[in-house]
C-alpha cells in the first residue's frame, strides 16, 4: 500500500494557475449533494450497517475519480483559466461525493449498538466531513490565487499540508473499516479450539455484500493487494479478504 499523494501534480498546475488574473468566473456557488443510493437503513443491523459502509466508500470513489479527471484535463488543456474552472469544479465534485458518503452514515451514528454500530459510524462519517473540509481549504485556496501569485512558498506549503492531512485521513479509514468488519464476526460462537470463526450474517446477505463491492471496485482482486496499490482500492481489498475469507456464514 501506499499514500497515492498528489502534491507534484498540483504544484505543477499551480504554476499555470497563479498566472490567471481572476477567479471570480470559476467560484461557482455550491449546491446541495444528490445522493442517490438504494439502501434500507437499520441501525440495529451490522450488515446493514457493513452495507451502509460499503455505499460510503463508493462515494469515496467517486471524489477519488475526479481527482483523476482533473489529471487528465490538466495534460490536455494549458489555458490557466481554463484548469481553475476545472479544478474547482472537480473539488466541488468530491466535496458532493464526500457529503454522501456521510450521509449514508449518519443515521447509524444513534444505534443502540453504541460499542461498534455507532462508534464506527461516528468515526467514518468524521473521516468523510473532514475530507470535505480539506477541499474547503483547498477551494479558498484557488479563490485566493491572485493575492498569493508571489507567495510560491505559501502555496506549497498549504497544498502539501492538506496532502498530508487526507493521507491520514485514508489511515483514518482503514482502521474504520477493519473495525466495521470485525463487528461481522459472532462473538457468541467459538470452535473447539476456542476461536471465532462464523460471522452473524448469512451466506445471502455475504454474497449481496461481495457482489456490491464488486460492482464499485471490478479490479479490487486483481488490484488490490498488489505493491503500490492506492489507500482507497486497498481499503476495498479488505472487504474482498474478510468476506471471501474461511469464515463461516451464520447459516451453515
């Protein structure tokens, strides 16, 4: 695993950025996030609960792409108004994905099941809000551009500092989700041996589990586990290693 951080990129299109005269055209206002996911919620319920984990780190996903989508535009375009537009409507972009991925968590956060259910819950959405709060200070960043056009130093330091925040952030949320996935395992049933090895879900409600991480991340098998494997697709590979793994579901 490694800290997929994209600090050179940025500062290379904060070279071309700090020679726009204005930012005033590409602040946009912000609108509210259209979240849209089809989950029953049960906050007494550890797979739904797991499932609910599982919809959030789709959204992660897809704030992860538009820091790619960035990229990729950044290679193709050169006009310095152009890629500020760009930049600040893909970090508004994840900010969206980000808040939705909270919003699946939040009403989990009141479960009865405060040891794991809402513990987790309150530490992964805090996970997500504070990802939307780094790209806060990313997006006055951008408004700001003019007034920090001879600062180079200043704007290194803040977009380095914000890298190294959310790649806490993503050790933040492997934690959350080895926590969520140890809440999988029965408590109340030991081998012989004395150790636990069945799950309180049943082989359905793991394979709907494994079929809906699968439909977000299609090469987390092939991917996930190898060296260099970003924090988001290895954050996946746990989820593929737990729930493909030699526990027993709750009805064999």
């Amino acid at each position: 695993m490694t800290q997929n951080v994209r600090t050179v990129p940025l500062l290379v299109a904060f070279s071309l950025l700090a020679s726009a005269a204005t930012t005033a055209k590409a602040d946009a206002g912000q609108t509210e996030p259209s979240c849209l996911y089809l989950h029953e919620t049960r906050t007494d319920s550890k797979y739904a609960f797991t499932q609910a984990s599982l919809i959030a780190l789709s959204y992660a996903r897809s704030a992860w792409k538009e820091a790619e989508a960035f990229e990729a535009e950044r290679k193709a375009e050169s006009n310095p108004q152009t890629l500020l537009i760009a930049m600040m409507r893909h970090t508004k972009s994840a900010s969206e994905s980000y808040a939705c991925a909270e919003t699946v968590l939040e009403p989990y956060k009141k479960s009865a099941d405060q040891r794991m259910i809402g513990f987790t819950a309150d530490l992964a959405a805090g996970i997500y809000r504070r990802h939307r709060r780094l790209n806060d200070q990313f997006l006055d960043l951008l408004r700001n551009l003019p007034d920090l056009s001879d600062q180079p130093t200043k704007r290194a330091d803040t977009i380095s500092t914000i890298e190294v925040e959310r790649g806490k952030l993503w050790n933040d949320l492997i934690k959350a989700t080895t926590l969520t996935l140890l809440g999988l395992v029965d408590q109340s049933k030991t081998s012989k041996d004395g150790t636990l090895q069945t799950l309180v879900i049943t082989k359905a409600e793991r394979k709907e589990l494994l079929d809906r991480l699968l439909r977000a991340f299609p090469e987390v098998k092939a991917q996930g586990h190898k060296p260099g494997a970003s924090d988001l697709m290895f954050i996946a590979s746990l989820y593929d290693q737990f729930l493909a793994g030699q526990y027993k579901s709750a009805d064999e």
